[in-house]
C-alpha cells in the first residue's frame, strides 16, 4: 500500500469567451483551437483527495468519489478513476483514492463545471500523490481530466494555447490581462439549472465529425482570438465583446448543423440573448456567450453589472419562471492545501 496522503484544493469555473469546440487528439484531450476564458470568483469546487486512506483498499482497490455529499457512480466516476490512473501512474503509486468535491456551481448545466471540477482535483489528486508540478504542469495535468480546466488553473483571463501534443497544449495567464480583468464582470441568467441532454464531450465529437459549419467557423476563430488579445492589450471592453459574442453564436452554429443537430438553446435562451442585445441598445455593455447548455452569460463592465442584472431581470423574468441571476467577477487561480502525509 502506498503511503497515506491527503490533499485539499480550490478551484474556480471559468467562463470562455473565446471557444474550446472540437479534438485534434480525443485520448490527450488537444483542442483544434486556443481558447480564452475569464475565471470567475464566485462559482469555484474543493475538493480532498486521500490515497490508501481509511475505507481504501490499496493496489487493486476502487476509487470512491462523492460530489456534495453524494456518491459519483457510472460515467462520471469512470473518468475521475481515469484521471486518477494518469496521476498514481505519474508517481509511481498504486493506492485507491477518496475523493470528497463540494461544488458552487450547478453541476452540467453549461455553468462549467468540469472546469473547475478537475482542476480542483488535478490539484489535490497531485498533491496527494507526491507529485510537486508547476502551474504550467497543472494545467496540462488538468486538461486530460476536461479541456476546459486547463483554464482554471489560472486566474482572471486566460489562454489555452491549443498546441499540438501533451507538452505544448496547456493554458497562461493572458499578457497584460491582470488590471483588465478585474474591470470585467459576468451576469449568469440561470434558466435552467437541469443536467444537460448531450454531453459536451459528445457533441463537440459530432460537429467535428459531422458538421459542415464546423470548418468555417474554426477558421473564424483565429481572427476572434487575436481580437479577443488585442482588444486586452488595448483595454478595449467593447472589441472583446463584440469577438465573445460572435465566436459564442458561431460555435452554437456549428452544433445545429451537425447530423443529428445538437441545439443547447432554448425559446428562453434566445430571448435572453435578444434582450442582451436590447441592453446593448440601451447603452450598456454586454455581450452575451452559451456553452453546452441553455444558460446565457453576459460580458459585461464591472462598474455597470449590477445595474445590467437588475434590467435583464425586470425584462426576463415575467416570461422566463425560476429565472436566477449571478453576478460574478474575476477570481483567483488553483490553490493547494498539502494535508498530513
Ligand atoms: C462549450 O471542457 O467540458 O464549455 O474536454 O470533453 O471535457 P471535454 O470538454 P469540456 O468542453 C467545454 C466546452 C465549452 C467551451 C469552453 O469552455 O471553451
């Protein structure tokens, strides 16, 4: 049995405003574009890995998860397990693991939660086992869990450089992205906080596979990126917003042209995304961006996001019943908490 360690990390989901949509390489989990993402403060998970712990049986043994208390059972606990077999295999040890997550963020419904779920247990899981990794390390080592925690290593805006093997592909911090992102704020209109009907992970398969849009907007992408960069470089929340916004609309595009389509979109998530636009009319900020499921997020300026929620929420809620608004700021990267070994 290996020795028993324990650790504690936190991380924070983040939001991408430019998009992760599709695999070069399925098993390294290598995305065919860069993407770039604002970490939020308020929505993050902690999570303790222990390996060889009470109630786990060493070599041979079986991981045990639990998710706000509740057991993770079938496909979600196959991939900690995998996650967990790519770290004892890093380290040299064998032991089964306890994982305890506990979650601010309303699992799979687009709000990103495998983000901040497997960069939280990348970072316990690593700490656990020994394993002293940099965050450039972390992020690569976070990416073989979801693609998009790569992300959430790191604080405020960040860019995961697509690369094209394990060694290159891994997320930074965006230059000169600090004192901006803290400008930023995100307004989550919470539709619906149900699990979602097809994993990202299978749709974004299917549009690679299938759809005859998906080229043509990874094409785009290449613009939106160097858009979304320098429009931080020059403060520009405008230019940012306007690359957010299309690059979200066109990825949604591709999905609905996929065989069969995937539509993550509600009437409820169109009207939002109508009623962003009306705000922009009205003079405010806001761009509004949908990941794999009908909640829409709303870029916005830090100094105008409450002002921005309170009129989307006057505007949305009589048609849109259970409606939740959030609105939350850039927050801070992975942290590590090394238990008693
Ligand atoms: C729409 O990171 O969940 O949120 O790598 O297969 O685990 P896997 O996918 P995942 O996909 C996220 C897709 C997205 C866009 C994004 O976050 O960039």
């Amino acid at each position: 049995m290996s020795p028993h360690r324990k650790a504690t990390a936190t991380a924070h989901a983040n939001i991408a405003l430019i998009k992760y949509w599709g695999k070069a390489d399925e098993a390294l989990i290598i995305p065919r574009t860069s993407s770039l993402s604002l970490t939020l403060d308020e929505l993050y998970t902690t999570t303790t890995v222990e390996f060889g712990g009470e109630g786990a049986e060493g070599a041979g043994g079986t991981d045990h998860a639990t998710l706000d208390g509740a057991p993770v059972t079938g496909r979600a606990m196959e991939r900690i397990t995998a996650f967990l077999d790519i770290v004892r295999e890093r380290a040299g040890i064998r032991g089964a693991a306890q994982v305890a997550s506990v979650n601010t963020v309303p699992t799979a419904a687009g709000l990103a939660s495998s983000a901040s779920g497997f960069a939280a247990l990348a970072g316990a899981a690593a700490a656990a086992a020994g394993l002293d990794l940099d965050d450039r390390d972390l992020s690569r080592l976070a990416r073989r869990g979801s693609g998009s925690a790569s992300r959430s290593v790191f604080g405020g805006l960040a860019v995961w450089n697509a690369g094209t093997d394990d060694a290159t592909s891994y997320a930074e911090p965006v230059a000169g992205g600090q004192s901006f992102s803290d400008r930023l704020a995100i307004v989550v209109l919470v539709l619906d906080d149900g699990p979602k009907g097809i994993s990202s992970r299978e749709a974004m398969r299917r549009t690679v596979d299938t759809s005859p849009d998906y080229e043509p907007w990874v094409a785009h992408h290449a613009r939106h990126l160097a858009d979304a960069r320098a429009a931080i470089a020059d403060g520009d929340l405008e230019r940012l917003g306007e690359a957010t916004e299309a690059n979200a609309l066109g990825m949604h595009a591709t999905m609905r042209g996929a065989v069969p389509p995937v539509d993550y979109l509600t009437a409820a998530s169109r009207a939002a995304v109508q009623t962003v636009q009306a705000a922009r009319d009205a003079g405010f900020p806001a761009w509004a961006t949908m990941d794999a499921g009908p909640n829409v997020k709303v870029l916005t300026s830090a100094e105008q996001a409450e002002a921005l929620n309170s009129w989307l929420y006057d505007r949305l809620a009589p048609a849109t019943p259970g409606l939740r608004t959030l609105v939350t700021h850039a927050g801070p990267g992975l942290t590590v908490e090394k238990g008693q070994s």
